[in-house]
C-alpha cells in the first residue's frame, strides 16, 4: 500500500469511520489479495472516501488527467500527490482517450491491485439507479479478473450533489459488499459485455434497493436537483 494512501486511511480513513460510523455489511466478500473491481452506485463524491476507509487494501481510484500533468510548485505536488496515492489518469474528453484510461488501469489490476468503478459513469442525480456502461465488464475481462458488487447508502444525505464539504450525521452510511462476480471466459463482444453489465447493475440493485431506471444517467443532474 503507497505510503500516503497509508496515511490518508490512518487519518481521513480513520475520521470517517469513528465519525460517520458507517455501517458496513458482506467485508467477508472483499478479496484480501489479487486484481478486483468494486463496482458501485454513485450517489455523492463522498461515495470515495467511505469506500475507501472501509476497504482493507489499497483502491486505485480514477483522478482527472490535469492533476498529472500541472507545472510549476502546484503541479509538481499535484503530480506527486496523484503518483504518491496510486491514482490512475482519466481523461474526461470521452471517447478514444477514455477508453486509454480503462486500458492503462489493465496492468494495475493484474499487478494485484483494485479498482473502483461506478458503471452509472455519474452520479444519480435523483437517486435512483440508472443502466451501467460497459466498460466495467470491458475491463474486467480484459484483465481477467471479478467484479465485487458494492451498495452505497446515505452518502447523498451526508454530502448531496452541490455541496463543497460533507455534512457530519452519525450513522447514516451503510455500505453493502456483495459475493464476486467471476468474469474469466466471457467473450469479449458487445452482447457478452453488456449481459455482464446488467448482471453486475442487478446485483448492485439488491444491495441498495434503488428503484431502477433502464436507460443512461443524465450527464447533468435537473436545475431543481
């Protein structure tokens, strides 16, 4: 595990737990060791953070490009504070430079390490779950490794889309792991990939009990949300 991200579990890690007290149920599913994606619901930018205090290993989590690649005293501290976490560059423009994103987070999980991903591809914007992209079940195939199903609950009430800082309320996160899915020997085409997606949203949906919506999530949430 990076040494800051040993910190930040040791620190933010430890704040969220002792003050949020989340509830968390099904971390006897969460592998100990080897490649694996967490895939989740994204109710709020909090999602993140409970995620991770509550996960025993180190998560490879995705951060924008820009803070790889900034200049002078405040990028090269971004640089190493990205590096420094294990964090994996994503580029936002969408289309073939995403799709790099996915394929460089290839060789980090089967180096052993995990990966989260919300398949929504944004965070609901009215709470409810919405159909999942493929590329959960791209990546996974591609690096030949499972899927565990993550439920997130309560994280919109703690720190809701618009909100800079989350709000303190004890008790209100609960965060459900459930079994992995195994993905090795799937075919690597459209119909087998989205099959598997649906399968990794329908779990999820056990988990939170979200009322499920069968078409993408808006990019961007309603004005009165």
């Amino acid at each position: 595990m990076p040494l800051l991200y040993t910190i930040g579990r040791l620190t933010v890690g430890s704040a969220l737990t002792y003050g949020w007290h989340p509830h968390v149920e099904g971390l006897e599913h969460v592998p100990r060791s080897g490649g694996v994606i967490f895939a989740g619901n994204h109710l709020s930018v909090a999602d993140e953070l409970f995620i991770g205090a509550t996960v025993p290993r180190h998560l490879a989590f995705w951060a924008k490009s820009d803070y790889f690649e900034g200049t002078g005293i405040n990028g090269w501290f971004s640089r190493n504070l990205m590096h420094g976490l294990g964090a994996i560059p994503v580029e936002r423009k969408g289309g073939r430079a995403a799709l790099e994103a996915f394929d460089g987070a290839v060789p980090v999980l089967k180096g052993g390490d995990a990966v989260v991903i919300y398949p929504e591809g944004t965070r609901s914007p009215d709470g409810k779950l919405y159909r999942g992209r493929t590329g959960v079940a791209r990546l996974a195939v591609a690096a030949g490794v499972p899927i565990v199903p993550v439920g997130t609950l309560g994280t919109d009430k703690v720190q809701p889309i618009g909100r800079m800082y989350p709000k303190f309320s004890r008790g209100t996160v609960t965060i459900k792991f459930g079994k992995p899915i195994e993905t090795v020997g799937h075919p690597e085409d459209r119909t087998s990939l989205r099959t598997l997606t649906d399968h990794v949203m329908s779990e999820i949906q056990k988990l939170t009990g979200q009322e499920y919506v069968p078409t993408y999530a808006p990019a961007k949430p309603p004005k009165d949300v």
